[in-house]
C-alpha cells in the first residue's frame, strides 16, 4: 500500500510544472522512499502498517510523499 501511495503521487506531482525537473527518477525516489518512512512511521503510531492496510497509513504515506516532492522541488527552485 505505501508503495502505491507513493507511486500515486509521483504521478500527481508530475502533472505540475512548477519546479519539475527533467529527469524523473530523483523524484520517484524520494517520494518512494517517503512513503517507506511514512508507512513504518504509521506503524510505530500503530495506525495500520505492516499488520494490516489501512487507510489512514496509506493517506499518511501519499501525503507525506507530496510534502518530500514539494520540499525537494522548492530547494532547486532556490538553489541557482
């Protein structure tokens, strides 16, 4: 499931231009591994995780994995 979510916003993300790179594979990257922290943080929180899909873990691992693609992208925008 946290594969998929962040799978699913790689694809979101790729449809902005804003600050998108050309090469693709930097951010399918970060937002997979992203949603690998998110999803083993969602099962520290005992939210769902490794014992059992859950929504809730799934919703955590997409959106933190657009906040990693976002940050990743502000800081190119910033950097000359």
């Amino acid at each position: 499931m946290w594969a998929i979510a962040g799978a699913g916003a790689f694809a979101l993300s790729r449809l902005s231009r804003a600050g998108r790179p050309e090469g693709w594979v930097l951010e399918a990257s970060v937002s997979l591994m992203a949603a690998a922290a998110a999803g083993l943080a969602a099962t520290a929180l005992d939210f769902g995780g490794l014992q059992e899909p859950d929504w809730r873990a799934g919703t955590f691992a997409f959106l933190v994995s657009l906040g990693a693609i976002g940050l990743t992208r502000a800081v190119r925008l910033i950097q000359p």
